[in-house]
C-alpha cells in the first residue's frame, strides 16, 4: 500500500520501519522534520517536509503523534490529501471524543477513520508485537488489517469509534494498580530485610506473576528507572481515563491514587522516568 505515517518518535519510528519492510510504500512525517530525514535515510523509505505532502494520495495514513489536540491538527491537514476512500488509523492514546470527532470528520470527505492505540510499549515496537484495541467499522479495519499486522501481534476489534480508546483507557486502570502492587511489594520485601532476587524467584511463578512483575522487579529493587513508558505520558492516559470517568460514573478510587502518587514522582524529577518508579516515592 501507499502509506504516510506521522510521528516517528520512540514509537512511531519502529511500527514505520516494519511497514517499509513489509514491502510498503512509506512516506514518514514527522514535526522535527529531521528527525524524518533521518529516519527515511536509515531505512531506505521516503519524508516530506509537512503532513500535506505526506498525505498525497496516501491509501493508508496512521498517525501515532501526542495528544487531543495533535490529532486534530494532523488529521485536518491530511485529509483533503488523501486518496478516496483512503483510511487513516490514529495510534495515539487519546479520549474516546477525539475519536468520533475524527471519524464523522473523514467520513464527511469519503475517508475512514479507525481509532487504534496500542500496548506493548517501545520494546513491543521494536519488535513488531504491539496489541491494538480498535474502534470503527469493522469492514474498513479488514481492509487494512494486514498492512497493521507489520508491527502487530494482536488486533482486536472492539466495537465502534471510540471503543478503541476506551479499552485502552480500561488496560491503563490495570496497569496502574498492578504498578502499584508491585512497587509496595518490592518495598515491603526490602524493608523487611528480604532478599529481593530470591522473593521474585519465590513469587514469579504463582499467582502474583505479571508482566510488571517480570520485567520491572529487578529494577525497581535497584532503583533504576530510566527506560520504558515515562510517568508524564501515563499521568496524560490517566487524565484520559478520569474524565471519561467524571461522565460515565465510573468509581475509580485506586486509578486517582495512582494518579496522584504519579504527581508525587514528577515533583521528585520523575517525570521521564518509567511507570515503575513508583518505587521511588517509598522507602527502603
């Protein structure tokens, strides 16, 4: 297919790289425009300079960029570019009013509009095994569900716009509590003068075995936070998820914990650091 795909950040840049390996046509765009220089350069594929040019009769434009208000932006730009018919797949995390503000803005152009955001994290990207929760309709994401399969492990269809957006927005409230578990767990373990390595061996292999557990116990116990999913882009997803809470009723005591516990590692200078760092606010 002839792609465009904007934002090529930690994780754009990979999920883009699959897409011209795969045997696509890709043209990457992105707001440091050398950024994209660089990136078409390395992997043999094209950039231009704006989203415009970008979009020139693009058949399949994702886009995997900040926020509300970046979507808005790119995809305004984008659309009267596109090919007919063409379909643009929003990646980013966003609220689910964004995504159906975007859909019956393609579709009033002849375009579709599938909201997508993924989990799996930039190790996910790298490795081209992200799970997407999609929201639209169901025949336009088989259209183009191959072309997404690049850098996918799992694609799940969840209903109609906005039900993307909103099942990430449930995968979010379980990665916060699970986070925090684990953060009190390892704090517990140290102030009560256990051996950390030998708890994880202990406990990784019962019913407390998560992928947090697996991947971010070792390093929590020592402190070390410096990679993976920063705190200021999971504070953003909370904020996402509390709102929509605020108007579907939804009783969400330990996601606004965590959400302030979170505000708590930004003060201490956290605010790149990785979700783990919940450690951080607690002694030993």
């Amino acid at each position: 297919m002839k792609i465009a795909f904007a934002g090529l950040g930690v994780m754009g840049a990979p999920m883009a790289r699959h897409l011209v390996a795969a045997g696509h046509e890709v043209t990457g765009y992105n707001r440091t425009a050398a950024k994209a220089e660089t990136w078409a350069q390395a992997n043999g594929a094209a950039s231009a300079p704006t989203v415009a040019e970008a979009a020139l009769d693009a058949e399949l434009f994702i886009l995997c960029v900040g926020n509300d208000d970046d979507v808005r932006q790119v995809v305004s730009e984008a659309l009267p570019h596109l090919a007919q018919g063409a379909v643009i797949v929003d990646h980013t995390t966003t609220s689910a009013k964004v995504a159906r503000e975007m859909a019956a803005l393609a579709a009033e152009s002849g375009r579709f509009f599938i909201d997508a955001p993924v989990s799996g994290g930039q190790a996910g990207a790298e490795n081209g095994q992200l799970s997407v929760m999609a929201g639209g309709d169901a025949e336009t994401l088989a259209r183009i569900e191959a072309a997404l399969m690049a850098y996918s492990k799992a694609i799940k269809h969840m209903g109609p716009s906005g039900a993307g957006q909103l099942t990430k927005m449930v995968n979010q409230i379980a990665i916060a509590g699970v986070v925090q578990g684990l953060a009190e767990a390892v704090h517990f373990a140290k102030a009560a003068g256990l051996d950390t390595d030998a708890v994880y061996d202990a406990v990784s292999k019962g019913a407390a075995q998560s992928w947090q557990m697996d991947n971010r116990w070792k390093t929590a116990a020592k402190g070390e936070f410096d990679f993976g999913f920063a705190v200021d882009w999971m504070r953003k997803d909370l904020g996402l998820v509390l709102d929509e809470a605020a108007s579907n009723g939804a009783q969400l005591d330990m996601t606004a914990l965590v959400d302030g516990y979170y505000a708590e590692v930004q003060a201490l200078g956290g605010a790149r650091w990785d979700t783990s760092s919940l450690k951080a606010r607690l002694k030993p």
